[in-house]
C-alpha cells in the first residue's frame, strides 16, 4: 500500500494533515480529528477500523484499549473523485512522526498510547515485553504497542523525536522512559547505571534501558511522567517558598517578644 | 529452499534493513535483494536480538562495518536450521536454544502467576468443599480427643450425668438413632437449664435439662437427638472448627499434634455456629435418620414452634437452641414440608415422659 501524502503542521504543538486519493481512507483515534474536508464520510467503528468480524472487532477493541488507545477508531472515507484532506492533531505537547510500516518490516513496537491514526487497515495490538527486569524497570512498562500493516502510521510522543538507527551490535544507553518507539529487531533491556555514586547522584536513577541495534528506534525528549514531575515540582517548590517564608516571620516574631519579655 | 526471509543491515542501506532471501550454497550463504551477495559460512556470528529475543542474527564484518541479517520469523528460522551447512548448524542451533529458553523462562514466570491465582480464586470458591474435605481427612481418635478436651471444659461449668432416668432414655432413643454407626456413641444430660443441645466430635452428645423439661414428648427429644447426632456424623463441628481456627491448625490435627490446638478451639467452641447450609444438612439428614428408626418425623418442628410461641409470649432472652438454630420461618415451614414428604411407618415413642421430666437434675419445678 501507497503511504499517505501527508504534511506535518507546527513545531511543538503539532497536527498531520492527510490528502486523501480517491476511495482512500485512514483511521484515527476518536477525537484527534482537528478539521476534514465537507465532503469526507466519518465512521466509527469498533476495533481498528477494518472489517474483521464482530468477535474480531471486539477483540481489536479490546487489545487497543489495554494499550492506552480507544476502544473505537474513527474512519475517514473519501469516497468523492478528488482528492481530500484530513487533519489530525497531537493531543499533547510534542512531536508527530510518520513511520512507513511496509519500510520497517510490517510492524512497529511504540509507547502505551502513541498511535494517533493512519493508513486504514493498520493493527493497533498489544506487544508484551518478555522481561521482568524491562517491564518492572525499562519506563514503559510491560505491554507496549504492537503497530502493524502495510500503510503509514502517525505516532506522538511528547517532546522532540529524535530517530536514531543503530548498527548490527550497536547499543544505546536510554534514560527510563524516553523510548517512544522502537523496531522489532531491536532488542531492548535494561542495565544497572553501574556505579553507585551515578546511580545515587547522577540523577538518572537505578537503570537504564539499553537498545542494541541493527534497527532504528525514536526517542523522545521529554516523557511526560518528566514533564508533569518538573510542573508537580515547581508548583510544589512555590507553595514552600512562601511557607519558608511565614515560618521565617514568625521565627523572627517570637524571638522579638521572648527577647523583649526578658529585657528588665 | 526460499523459505528463509529476513532483513539485511548494512552501512550503505536504509537504516531500517531492507527485506531479503536466504539460502545456502554448500558453504556460501546467499543473500538475495535488491542486489545479491555471497556470504561464506565460517564468517557468521550468530546470536539472539529482538525486542522480546526471539530474532535470530547472522553478522559479520565488511570493511565498512558491521552487516547483519536479522530472521524474526521462527518458520524462516527453523528453515535456517535445516538448511545450514555443518559449521554453521551447531551455532544456529544453539541461537535457537536461547530463543526457546527466553520463551520456556516466560512461559513458566506467566505459568506460575496464572496457576496461584487460579488456585487463590478455587480455594476462595471452593473453600466450603476444602473444609468439608479437610475434615473427612481427620481421623477418628483425633476426632474423638477433641472431643473430649471439650466434654472436660463443659464438665468444669456443669454437671454432666450418665445416670438416672433421663439420661438412660436419652441414651435409649439415641442408641436406636445410631444404630450402626461408626462412632461409639456417649450420651450425657447436663444440669443447665438452658433449652440447649450439643454435639462434640467423636460422638458425644450432651443434652441440657433445661431441654427435655420443655420438650412436650419423647418424639421431640428423640428429633433434637436425631439432628446433633447428624452433626456428628457429617463431621460439622470439625468443618466449623477448620473454619474458625484457620487451616495451620487443621494441618497440626492432621499432623497429630492435637494440644495447643484444641486449646485454642474449644476455647472458641461455645460461640461456633453451624452455617445455615450445615444445618439445613442435620435437619433433613436427622429426619430420614428418625424415619428409619420408626420415630416420628415432625417433632423438630413442633418444638421450635412452641419455643417460638413462648418467646414471643413470654418476652423472654431467646433459648439457646434457638440462638444456635436460627428457627426463622422459613426453616419451620422446610421442616413441616419434609415430615410430610417422608415415608414412614412411625409410632410415637412411648415413654413416662412426667416422670423423665420429674427426674431431671437440678429442675426447679
């Protein structure tokens, strides 16, 4: 299958408008849908969005909600004879990428929840990540998103995406987290940071994930479990400033009476 | 022989490898893409990669670096294994090995996990039949010390008695209800005046006299006999005791080692209830046990309907029996139902039942 002609918009704050052929269709995460031409025929469906049987459907449905998508998938369907466009937009601060499926081998391994839509026909499925030491302490827990199909794919993660690909025996060290997706032929892991001084101040924790190569991998900047760590901080650095504050007056209070109630 | 289908990895390609064939030529491994190449066997390295370590990957070195083929598929992969030449096969092989390793190592982690929690929800759903089980496992004599632990409990409150009147037509009407049973059967008449009954395990039963001076007849004596003695028989006061105690002690009965046990069990004798399933169990057990000694059925009911009648009329703190043997209407209404379903050719049994009564201990008439 053709991959999309697609145009991705923005720079933090992204969205992917789709052109689509005649009789072409691309499926998307309810809601993601920023803006499509008049004439383009909305569906939703149960499960991926293709036509499986009902038992099909509802399995897709339910494999797709245990990885953090959406029960349902909305079609768009251009069934006119010109071409259409169809946007859609990045639910959170970040970067859409598009992965051409077939260029990979048919399959991509991404974060819990990264699908935002693509050529319809592509398999949202749950990819469990053997390993309990990777599950328990690779960031990304143990079930991943299996994507899968001949098509294109638009995948999110919050902050930049950097690919990167790696050689045949070539390995990268990853901070927890920051894995948004990653071929098969990758084999991902974890490692003990190895000293105890960096893993107690080298502010990276305990592990690493470790990917060796061959394959091509896409990391992202800033997970969001960093992101909503560094506003829960800052909020929460605010509020004891200014309790710091008003222990420091009433120190300063107490320690005005007690020296005026000792003066003879 | 192109059954083999994998990715090659190299410098000059696409990062992502492009899709290839495989197939050896004596010696030569074949690589079969875009452009094809020749690869010489003895070369290869072969080891597991792969996001869950089931690929399998040929490498070796150019002079611009490494190249690779990755096979994730294990068909292509088995194909390989047939296919390859001897120097290379015990390596593959041994690739495989790990793969099938990693998924046995997995398999067996879920295994274990989907076994225990298979096994908390069975004993959770089943523990009433895992009780019923445990206590069929105890044996007799162990059965029968119990017992007696607690008949010497109840000896040190009340004053147990074999002999006299009412205690030997106790006895009587019991012997005819056990009639070939494998317990041997001890009956006593306490002089509690509360309108209570119990069974201990091993087969002691022991009847208040507050009882049998408010039983009307000997029929209904012979009714609340015929249930205690279905607690005994269906081993209840145990299954209620494994239930209460826990399974550690019913693991030290069944070990032997009785003392400590028992002691905390008979503590928590006097407040064991027999569940309502249990119950209903005696009532129907205990009638077709009186059926079959020729003693009418019907005399459970017509005793719990007068003692509810007196309670209610009275006003009174509610009997023991009743406190112990839920008498709801509905259990009245089931007992009155099954008197009437069973078959019997029953004769009232024929006693001296005022002077049985007179001769209670310590009744205050």
């Amino acid at each position: 299958m053709a991959p999309l002609t697609h145009r991705i918009e923005g720079s933090d704050l992204q969205f992917v408008e789709i052109t689509l052929a005649a009789g072409e269709a691309v499926v998307g995460e309810p809601g993601a849908m920023m803006f499509a031409d008049e004439a383009i025929e909305m569906d939703t469906r149960m499960g991926d969005g293709d036509d499986a049987g009902f038992f099909g459907r509802l399995s897709a449905g339910f494999k797709r909600a245990f990885t953090g998508e959406n029960f349902f998938t909305s079609v768009f369907t251009n069934n006119t004879s010109r071409p259409l466009r169809v946007a859609f937009a990045a639910p959170s601060p970040g970067k859409i990428v598009a992965v051409d499926l077939a260029s990979i081998g048919g399959t991509l391994i991404s974060q819990r929840g990264a699908f935002l839509g693509g050529t319809r026909g592509v398999r949202v499925g749950v990819a469990f990540k053997k390993r309990l030491r990777a599950g328990f302490f690779g960031g990304e827990g143990f079930v991943m998103q299996r994507i899968s199909g001949s098509g294109t794919a638009f995948i999110h993660a919050s902050g930049t995406l950097a690919q990167i690909s790696l050689r045949a025996g070539e390995s990268l060290k990853v901070d927890t987290g920051c894995l948004a997706a990653l071929q098969t032929s990758v084999t991902y892991d974890v490692m003990y940071v190895g000293k105890l001084k960096t893993s107690i101040l080298g502010g990276e924790g305990l592990f690493l994930a470790q990917l060796k190569g061959p394959g091509v991998v896409w990391l992202q900047s800033l997970p969001m479990k960093r992101l909503r760590a560094s506003l829960l901080g800052a909020s929460v650095a605010q509020n004891r400033g200014s309790a710091a504050k008003i222990a420091y007056f009433l120190f300063i209070i107490i320690f005005t009476i007690i020296m005026l109630s000792r003066l003879p | 022989m192109n059954g083999i289908a994998g990715f090659l990895h190299a410098p000059r390609l696409p990062e992502a490898g492009v899709p290839v064939r495989l197939q050896f030529l004596g010696d030569l491994l074949r690589i079969e893409g875009t452009e094809t190449q020749d690869v010489l066997a003895d070369r290869l390295e072969v080891s597991v990669t792969g996001f869950n370590d089931d690929t399998l990957q040929l490498a070796w070195q150019e002079g611009d670096g490494t190249h690779a083929v990755t096979i994730p598929d294990a068909e292509s992969q088995r194909a390989l294994v047939a296919n390859a030449p001897p120097a290379l096969v015990r390596k593959v092989r041994g690739g495989r090995a790990d793969i099938r390793y990693h998924r046995g190592k997995w398999n067996t982690v879920i295994g274990a996990l989907v076994t225990l929690a298979l096994l908390v929800v069975l004993v959770w759903w089943q523990s009433e039949a895992i009780t019923e089980w445990l206590a069929q496992r105890v044996s007799t004599e162990t059965e029968l010390s119990i017992g007696e632990h607690a008949l010497a409990q109840i000896e040190a409150e009340n004053k147990l008695t074999q002999e006299g009147l009412a205690a030997k037509t106790v006895a009587e009407i019991g012997g005819r209800l056990t009639a070939g049973s494998r317990y041997k059967y001890r009956w006593y008449v306490s002089d509690d005046q509360e309108v209570n009954a119990f069974a201990l395990p091993g087969g002691i039963i022991v009847v208040n006299a507050g009882l049998i001076a408010k039983a009307g007849s000997p029929d209904e004596l012979a009714a609340v006999l015929a249930h205690e003695v279905q607690h005994v028989e269906h081993r209840h006061t145990l299954q209620q005791m494994i239930h209460a105690a826990g399974w550690a002690a019913v693991l030290a009965v069944a070990l032997g080692d009785v003392s400590a046990i028992t002691a905390i069990v008979i503590h928590q004798l006097g407040n064991l209830h027999n569940s309502r399933k249990l119950e209903a169990q005696a009532d129907l057990e205990g009638m077709k046990a009186l059926a079959h000694a020729g003693i009418p059925v019907g005399g459970m009911a017509s005793m719990f309907r007068r003692l509810q009648d007196d309670e209610a009329s009275s006003g009174d703190e509610t009997p023991g029996l009743l406190s112990s043997h839920p008498a709801t209407a509905e259990r009245i209404a089931e007992l009155e139902r099954l008197s009437k379903t069973l078959q019997c050719k029953c004769r009232s049994l024929s006693y001296d039942w005022p002077a049985i009564q007179a001769a209670l201990p310590g009744v205050a008439r």
